[in-house]
C-alpha cells in the first residue's frame, strides 16, 4: 500500500469541495489507514474527531449496509455532516463537512476519491489522482439538489471493435473484467438500477452496438437519452473514427443529449497511442466531455455512468 498515493487523493478532494473540514480512510473496522484535515483543524485533533465519529457509527454501517461493497450515506449532526462511502470491499471513505456542503458534491468527489483509494489499497500502478473535469461539472448539478423519483434512461456504447465497450459494461454491472474477447453481434442490451440518493434511482438500458458498423440498424439508435463513444487509447485509429460514429449519432438522433468520449484502456501506459490531450482536443472542438477509463481496474468506469444518470436528472 502507499501512503503517499493515500495522501495525495485525500489532499486533492479537500482542495475540491471547500466545505470538507478533514477525510479518512477506515478499514471496515473502523480502523483509521490515512487521515487529511485543513490546517486550522490541526491533524491531531482530525484524527481524534474522526476516531470518536466512527467508533459511534461503525456498527451503524455495518447493520444498514452488511456485507454490500458500495454505499453512500450522509448523516447530520449538529452544524455538520458526515459523508461515509464505499466503493469496495477494502475502505470506507469518511468525510466531516460543513452544513452548507452540497449533498450532490460530497457524493460525487467521495465516490470518485473512494474508487481510487481502493485501486490503491489493492496495489494497482498507474493510477491518477487527477480530478477529471467531468467530476467537477457533475458536482455542481441541478445547485446540489436532486429530484426524486425513478428515472428511466437508455444509453448507447459506440465504437471500433475490441476499444472495450462490453468490458466496460460488464465492470459497471458486475463489478468484474474478462480477458478473453468476444466480439458483440448487432447489439446487447444490459439493464442496471443505479441509486443515486435515498429518494432518486435511475434505470439504465444500455445498448452495446457492435464495432462492425455494416451490422448497425438505424433503430439500435433510436430513443437514447445519452451516448459514449469509446476509444482504445492503444490504437489511433480508433480516435480517429470517432467521426465516423458520431456523424452517425447526429444523423439519427435530432434531440440534443450528452455525448462522453471514453479514453478507454488508460492501465495500458506501455502502449498508449492517444494521449489526454488528443482527447481533450478532441471533446472540446465538438463541445463535449471526455473521461479516461479502464475496464480492466475499474478506474473512473463508475464516474462516467453516474455523469450520465446526473445529466438524465437535469431535463426532468
């Protein structure tokens, strides 16, 4: 395990949401791993503070959540909130904030920072700890409040053959990555509830359309509220018929919905043909965003489809 890593992820989310007062990590027995606080809070007294918050909760968490491996929840007390989340078995990510934090900010930055702590905790390399800009503009919507309700939302994966598309699926379905490849024929459809908050849950219909594009029927298209165009970040060539794809989406699609870029393959650092930049190039002239994943640890895969349950939220 690295502390320095630990560090650095719980420094960038306190530099992000101004409202946090101090973060730590806990195993599942309330053990505290690495702590960050503001300067005035003093580290002794963050660690103290947290210590007593969890020693009062930590049997809490564990009647209302058992055995699940991701959860969030927001607890008030006082003039403060306690953010706890998990993203895995490993870690409970604790966050003491002000009352005035968004609910939707606290979620989203702890989500995103819970899932690399526990690529971390699991000795993952190569992972980055910067914030993608995506997770800044996911915690700033609808002003931190959500409506709720059940909301449904068909998504659609485009992209060459072998970028990841059905690897991605599976990770967010599942929580688990294949090796082997099999090509999709035509099209998949996968379905997937996600809970955003106590009172709001969004209904994914994920449609993974083949790469073969002579075998796409206008229909696979019809009625999405949200697309990812998927790129393997090991073959430029892939960038590059992006074009192609969303000329195609354009086409057939008249109403305007969120389209994400998907840098997909991002553990393959030895063999990594598109850059960042290519990509933010790339998003930014067509006015979109993008995000960089991989299937295979799992990294950010979380956050692309929570942007897309966040933007379905807004047109409500």
């Amino acid at each position: 395990m690295s502390t320095s890593l630990l560090k650095k992820a719980l420094t960038n989310y306190l530099a992000e949401i101004e409202g946090v007062q101090a973060v730590a990590v806990c195993d599942r027995d309330g053990l505290i791993i690495a702590s960050e606080g503001r300067e005035e809070a003093g580290s002794e007294n963050v660690i103290g503070v947290i210590s007593t918050i969890l020693d009062g909760y930590i049997e809490r968490i564990k009647s209302e959540f058992g055995t699940e491996s991701t959860f969030f929840n927001i607890t008030t007390t006082g003039d403060k909130k306690f953010a706890y989340c998990s993203m895995g078995p490993h870690s409970i990510l604790t966050s003491i904030a002000n009352q005035e934090t968004s609910d939707v900010a606290l979620r989203v930055f702890s989500e995103h920072i819970a899932g690399k702590i526990e690529l971390i905790l699991e000795e993952n390399e190569n992972i980055s700890l910067e914030i993608p800009e995506i997770i800044r503009v996911l915690s700033k919507t609808r002003g931190g409040k959500l409506p709720a309700g059940e909301f449904s939302n068909k998504l659609i994966l485009t992209g060459d053959y072998q970028v990841g598309k059905t690897s991605l699926i599976k990770r967010f379905i599942d929580n688990s990555f294949n090796e082997s490849y099999i090509s999709t024929l035509q099209v998949e459809i996968s379905k997937k509830t996600m809970k955003v908050s106590a009172e709001t849950k969004v209904n994914f219909i994920i449609w993974d359309i083949a790469g073969q594009r002579k075998t796409i029927k206008p229909n696979f298209y019809t009625g999405a509220n949200a697309a990812f165009m998927v790129v393997d970040r090991t073959r430029n060539e892939t960038l590059e018929n992006i074009n192609v794809w969303y000329d195609e989406i354009k086409t057939i699609i008249k109403a305007k919905i969120p389209v994400i870029l998907v840098g997909n393959k991002t553990d393959m650092v030895d063999s990594i043909e598109v850059s960042e930049e290519d990509l933010r190039e790339f998003a930014q002239k067509r006015g979109f965003h993008y995000i960089l994943t991989s299937a295979k640890t799992g990294e950010n895969v979380n956050d692309m489809f929570l942007y897309v349950a966040y933007k379905v939220m807004e047109t409500v």
